[in-house]
C-alpha cells in the first residue's frame, strides 16, 4: 500500500492490529505500532485501545502499559482493556491495583466490573470473587452471574453456585451458559433433586433444546445414577455431537450398564480417542477384561 504511495489511515491499521492480536503476531505488532507513532506522535485513542489488546494478547503487557500511558484522555474501555491486558496474562495482582488504585471509581462500568471478577476466578480465588460480585450488586449483568456460577462451580463449591443461581433477579434472565455451568455444578455434588429443579428450570427458560445444555444435563443424570433421564434427554434431542454420545456412554459405563454402553457404541459411527477410552476402562471395572483387551486391540 505505501509503496502505491497510498497512505493508510485509522481503518486500514486498526484492521491490521486485529489481524496481529489474532495471530499473536508480537514482532509485527511491534512494527506497526513504531510505525504509527512516527507517523502519529498523538494516538488516535481508538487505535490506542487496539494496541493495548494487541499487546496484551500477545504477552507484551509492558508495552501495552506504555500505549495506555501515553493516552491524553482515558476512557472506560481503554482502563478496561489495560486490566483485561494484565488479567489474561495471570498479572491480578496489577488488574486489582488499576481497579481499586488508578481507576476513577466514576468510569467503573459493568465490563469493568465483570473483567476483575473474572480475573480473580480464573486465579482460583472464588472467595475474592465473589466479595468483588456482591460490592458490584446490582449492577451486574447475566455475563457477571454467569462468571461467579462458573467459578464456585470450578472450585468445588457446586451447593454454592446452585444457591447463587436461585438467587438471580428478575431483571437478570438466565441463558444457557448459565445453566450449563449449574447443571455441571449439580452434577459435582450428585444430587439428583437439586438436577431435576434445574432441568425444570431450564424448560421454563427455553433452553432445553439449547446442545451444550442437553450435553450438561446427560453428564449431570449420569452422574447422579439416573441412566433413564440421562437417555430422556439423549432421546430428545434434534442434534448430537461427540460430547453427547461421549455422555451418554459415561452414563451407562458408570452405572455398570455395559451392554446398552456397547450397543450404543456399535451404533454411532464417529466415536474419538475418549470414546475408545470410556469404553475400555468401563469394560475393566465391570469385570469384562476381555472385552477391555479386544476393544483395545480394535483401535488400530
């Protein structure tokens, strides 16, 4: 382009900055931004904000601080992908200090909110999460229910998720990511009552024909002893997946159901490698060692 002597503007970087975030690509990253502030000592604040992404996911959060620094004016989004930058990068320690340290309390938005919960989940910290979740109160959004159900879920706190999620208003309606990660909550305690509430649940929201919801659900029946309901929802589903033939597999191998688990097995003609490995291990732990041998062989 700059050899046609076509000088690029705002739009053509901003793309090749996204091209660079995508890719990971840091060496180019590094060019184009040299390349813009020779040409533009004044950050133009939107390719700012792509920069900082940019560094950010490439694992340059030093420079993705210098970008943000240089910043005349800093608005909300431009703080939020400075801490989203340290946060994807396990930096929570400096995403906090932005949050509660640097960041005028005025230009906090839901997203910002959501960033630093998020961050301090996937850190392993649940308790600090949720702290930070009940200060936010109720500003929080479906994405802010959604991040603190998935993270006492993940730490072995599954009653708590299932608590939080009976717990959510009316304004805020629960989609099928929240249920996915209640009913894989439900499933880590394996009681069967507080599935069946959830099931009923997700009818009532019109999630039930929602996959990774079906997938969830067969896992949680499984897992909780109840092979029939787990099949119910395996029956009635429009679609499948390998994840939902994998489910419905586990559930019967878990629960020593071992010819519907080979019949089903026989059925379906795409099973992968974790299919081959339900099947053989439920084959030796119900006592079939034979069949465990000569289903290893087969994978060849």
């Amino acid at each position: 382009m700059e050899r046609d002597e076509v000088t690029p503007n705002v739009v053509t970087y901003l793309g090749v900055i996204q091209a660079c975030a995508s890719l990971r690509d840091l060496e180019t990253g590094k060019s184009i931004h040299d390349r813009i502030v020779a040409i533009h000592p004044r950050l133009d604040p939107k390719l700012a904000v792509a920069l900082i992404n940019m560094f950010g996911r490439c694992r340059c959060v030093a420079r993705a601080r210098a970008v943000f620094d240089r910043l005349d004016y800093r608005d909300t989004v431009a703080w939020n992908v400075l801490m989203s930058a340290h946060a994807q990068n396990g930096h929570l320690e400096e995403a906090r200090a932005i949050f509660f340290g640097e960041m005028p309390p005025e230009k906090r938005s839901v997203v910002s909110w959501n960033v630093i919960i998020s961050a301090c989940a996937q850190a392993g910290r649940a308790a600090d999460a949720l702290e930070l979740f009940h200060v936010m109160g109720e500003q929080g959004d479906v994405v802010s229910w959604n991040t603190m159900i998935s993270a006492l879920a993940r730490s072995g706190l599954p009653g708590q998720a299932i608590q939080l999620l009976s717990s959510m208003t009316a304004e805020v309606k629960a989609n099928a990511i929240t249920f996915v990660s209640a009913v894989d909550a439900c499933a880590g305690l394996g009681v069967i009552s507080e599935g069946r509430k959830l099931h009923r649940l997700v009818r009532e929201a019109g999630c039930e024909l929602e996959l990774n919801v079906q997938n969830s659900l067969i896992n949680m029946y499984g897992k909780c002893g109840s092979v029939g309901e787990a099949r119910g929802v395996y029956d009635g589903m429009p679609y499948r997946d390998v994840v939902s033939w994998n489910g419905m597999l586990a559930a019967y191998c878990a629960n020593g159901h071992l010819r519907q688990a080979k019949l089903l097995f026989d059925e379906v003609p795409d099973w992968d490698v974790i299919s081959w490995n339900i099947m053989v291990a439920g084959m030796a732990r119900g006592g079939r060692s034979r069949d465990a041998l000569r289903l290893f062989a087969s994978m060849d």
